[in-house]
C-alpha cells in the first residue's frame, strides 16, 4: 500500500526504485527476503526528503546522516513499551525483569560472551 502510495503521490522514488530492484534478486533467492514495512517506510523518508524540494541536498544528507529518521522507529518502540507498562500495571504486575544471569554480553577475546553477573562478579574486584 505504501509503495502504491508512493509512486502516486511523491515527485519522484529513486531509493525506492533501487530497493525494488534489490528485493527481485533477493526473492528469486528465497520467498522472505522481502523489502518489509520498517524498510519501506526508511526508504521512502528518504525519498521525501531528498525529492520533496522542502529541503536542500545538503540538508537532507545531514538528516539522514545524523539518524533523525531512526527516531520514527525508536517512537513505534517506545509506544510499545509504554503499553506493556500499562498492561502490566492494569494486571497488577510488576515490570518484568529477565535474569541478570541469563543476559550474555559479547566483549573483547570473549566471543561466547559473559553475563551481567560475571561481569557484575569481575567489577566488584576491581
């Protein structure tokens, strides 16, 4: 619907053209490596603001190059973390936690990764 949308309304769709070409090669590959709505969605932000003439070539480049787009995604994810707050709170729950022991961070040498607790462990020493 989107990429409907877009080739209707916007002046003009290079990236998302480039992307359609990607996704004829990486479906002949195999059936999920799709262009997927998060995609899209980055994709034709950069069409808007590249092609929009709302901004100069320079400005959009620097939008796009300090991340302001990511917080379109970060704002969906916040959303969803807030009504998982909610939810639980309605449930009269706490917030969950997940096992400090069972969280692994990849760090240098340690490709297998250590948990919070041994690192938690190892900072105590320090």
């Amino acid at each position: 619907i989107i990429k409907e949308y877009a080739k209707k309304h916007f002046p003009s769709t290079p990236v998302l053209d480039y992307a359609l070409q990607v996704e004829n090669i990486t479906t002949s590959k195999k059936d999920n490596l799709i262009l997927n709505v998060d995609g899209a969605i980055g994709i034709l932000f950069v069409d808007l603001l590249r092609n929009s003439g709302a901004f100069t070539r320079e400005e959009s480049e620097e939008y796009i190059k300090i991340g302001t787009l990511n917080g379109l995604f970060v704002l969906g994810r916040s959303i969803g973390f807030i009504g998982h707050y909610l939810d639980q709170k309605r449930l009269k729950q706490g917030l969950y936690r997940h096992p400090w022991d069972d969280i692994s961070y990849l760090t240098p040498g340690n490709e297998l990764g250590r948990t919070v607790a041994s690192l938690d462990s190892i900072n105590k020493k320090a």
